[in-house]
C-alpha cells in the first residue's frame, strides 16, 4: 500500500459525522473484559468459527495485548486466511437508558477489501444491522462514536468496516441515548457482533486484535424535577425478600423508568413501564444488601430512595 492512501484511512477513522462522545454529568463504568478471565460479556456463537482466539498474542504486528496477557484476536500465530468470514458476540448485561460500549484495538488487513465490522441487534440476536448505519436503522434519540469507521468505509461486498492498517492501539466508543422518549427504549438485551471477513485474494497480514472492552453509561442528569414529595412513591415491603412493589402517582399516564444501583453505584436492573402507577421489581439475581432506586419518567419527573433486599 502507498504510504499516502495508509495516511488517509487513518484520518478517516479519527474523524465521525456523529461527533464526540457524549459525557454528560459523567460517564461510570458499568462492566469490563479484558480476557484475563471469562467474562459473560463476551460469547462465541459462530459454530463454524475457524478464526478468534482469546490468548497471548504471538505475532510481531500484534505484539502484546493491551492489557496483559491475553487479548481476543484474529489468530494468535498465523496470517488470516482468505476468504474467511467469524464473528463474536458481545451481549450487554442490560439495556440501560443511555449506553457506551469501548474496545482498544489494532488491525493489519487488504485495505477497502478484508477487515471487521460491527453489527448490533436489538431482539437477541433474530435481526441484525451495522452498527454505524443506527441512525438510519433504528434512529435512538443520540448516537455517537469515536473512531469508528464510516458509510464510506466499504470492505468487500459493500460492508462497511475498518480496514486497511492502524499500528497503534485505537480507543473506539459507540454510545447510544435513548433516555426521551423513553417508549422507544429498546426493550432487549443490546447484542453486539463483531466480525472479520477476507476476501479470496491471499495475503499475509495480521489481521484483528482487541482488547480492554467496557460498558459504560453517561448520568444524563438534565433538567430532572423531583416527584412532588419523597412521600409520592410507596415501596413496599421493604426490606423485600422476592418482589417489592413500587407505587407512584402517574396522572399523564407516562412511561417511566426503573433503575436500581448497589451500595456503590453499580446499576444492577433497569425496568420500563408504559402508562403504569406501580412498578413490581423481582428480586432475581440480586444478593442481599442495602440499593438505592431512581424512579424516571418520560417527561423527566424522577424520585429516588434506598430499597434494602434481605
Ligand atoms: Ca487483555
């Protein structure tokens, strides 16, 4: 590849016609994987996979993980094959309101032909469409990323994708608003599908290397009133042992949010309701201990107190 087209692919990632990433009141880490252990973020679900591995990377373009010692990659030893197509899942623990997925990650490919791509899929896995074309697809109140590839990115076959050469680790961020109107919320898991395809021209290069994944949400925090008294939601009982129910006045019949954060701030559940005056939390999974509760509505009405789980 000419040293000039190598440039300008790197300037095409760095740029995004969806701007920077939105921080908002602040943005709190909600779940990693950085593949020094299992995580259930992370799940193989292409059968035929001939390609990722989770190891300790053993070729020179790749040289070590971001976070040692193990990464998820293209092949540990070998170039990638030609005319390959596998694929990972990522599945996030919950859908939250707003959502930041970030990954750091290198790639050596054929330039506009072989490369990875992301695709996401919001009924568990049923449907499935590039993430960078969200706006168009899905249209979530904001969308942002930060080096991404764009609709112009185009590997074989007219998908889009990262390709070509990045040496250096990139830091890529995908966020997702969903907050107002909060009946479009998306009501699944969100399922993330990372790709790598090559074409049937052979090639000696490394391929896809990441690391250092991590979900993150923004505190949206934006022109929130209070219900009208502590007093206007009811939870009973609690402390609760299987179900609490929430009861609140909802006189516009608006949809409303439940979220439910651990002693250190770590969100745990996130409910949506349409038009209802009472919310009943299943206790689940959920260990006992001391949570707190933010209870937010459509029009941004929120109430929030601490829920013990015995
Ligand atoms: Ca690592």
């Amino acid at each position: 590849m000419k040293p000039l087209k190598f440039l300008f692919l790197i300037v095409l990632f760095s740029q995004s016609t969806y701007g920077q990433i939105h921080p908002f009141k602040g943005i709190y880490d909600q779940d990693s994987c950085n593949f020094s252990s299992a995580s259930p973020l992370i799940r193989f679900t292409d059968s035929l996979n001939t390609l990722w591995q989770i190891g300790e990377p053993r070729k020179s373009f790749f040289g070590t993980a971001h976070s040692l010692p193990y990464a998820i990659m293209t092949d540990s030893i070998n170039s990638y094959p030609n005319a390959t197509h596998s694929y990972f899942d990522m599945v996030l623990p919950k859908w939250y309101p707003n959502v930041i997925v970030s990954f750091k990650h290198k790639f050596q490919t054929d330039s506009l032909k072989d490369g990875g791509y992301i695709e996401v899929s919001y009924d568990s896995g049923r449907n499935w469409n590039n993430v960078i074309d969200e706006k168009k697809v899905h249209n979530p109140m904001m969308f942002f990323v930060e080096n991404m590839y764009q609709q112009k990115d185009s590997l074989s076959g007219g998908l889009y994708g990262f390709s070509g050469t990045q040496e250096n680790w990139i830091y890529s961020r995908i966020q997702w608003v969903w907050l107002v109107p909060l009946f479009i919320h998306p009501p699944n898991p969100l399922y993330l599908r990372f790709h790598f395809i090559s074409d049937s021209m052979p090639s000696e290069k490394s391929g896809w290397i990441m690391d250092d994944f991590m979900v993150s949400i923004a505190d949206m925090g934006t022109g929130i009133s209070a219900l009208k008294k502590g007093h206007d939601v009811r939870v009973f009982p609690n402390p609760m042992v299987t179900e609490a129910t929430f009861v609140f006045p909802n006189l516009k019949k608006e949809a409303f949010l439940l979220h439910l954060y651990t002693s250190k701030g770590q969100l745990v559940n996130t409910q949506h309701h349409y038009h209802a005056d009472k919310i009943i939390l299943e206790r689940g999974e959920l260990v006992a201990g001391l949570y707190s509760y933010l209870i937010q509505s459509e029009s941004g009405l929120q109430a929030r107190g601490s829920l013990s789980i015995q």
